[in-house]
C-alpha cells in the first residue's frame, strides 16, 4: 500500500503505511529503506539520512554507507544554497 502511494507521489500516505510497518517490525530493512526514500522524495534530507541510520548493520554496509555519503553532499548543498 505504501509503495503504492509512493508511486503517485502521495508521500505523506506512505510515510503513514510505513510508520505502521515500523512500529510492528522495527527491523524492517525496506521499510527503513522506503521511508529514506520517501523523505528524499520530499526533499527532507536529514530525515532520510536518519531513516538510514535506523537500519541495523548499516555501519558495514557499503551500499547504505554510499547513499549516506550522497545524502550528507546533498544537506551541505542545500545549506549553501540558503546562504
């Protein structure tokens, strides 16, 4: 359902399906993936960078680092754009 919403850019509906996936499985990869997602989505770059680091294990895991790493050029250049 989430996914669905995520689709047609309704991200605020997904984000709802998500924080009942999340509350009854805390550990759920994709849905701490989606809501990253989502969050970006939306332009809300620390949440999900936050989202992300939700995720167990997301220290060693390459693919999560990389996409931290986009997430952090992407909150400073948005905060040099706003100076």
């Amino acid at each position: 359902m989430g996914q669905s919403y995520y689709q047609v850019g309704k991200y605020e509906d997904a984000l709802a399906c998500l924080d009942v996936v999340l509350h009854i499985i805390p550990t759920h990869r994709e849905g701490h993936i989606s809501r990253s997602a989502t969050y970006f989505q939306m332009g809300e770059y620390q949440k999900s960078y936050d989202a992300l680091k939700n995720i167990r294990g997301w220290e060693d895991d390459e693919v999560i680092q990389r996409n931290m790493r986009a997430l952090e050029d992407r909150m400073k250049q948005q905060s040099e754009s706003q100076n």
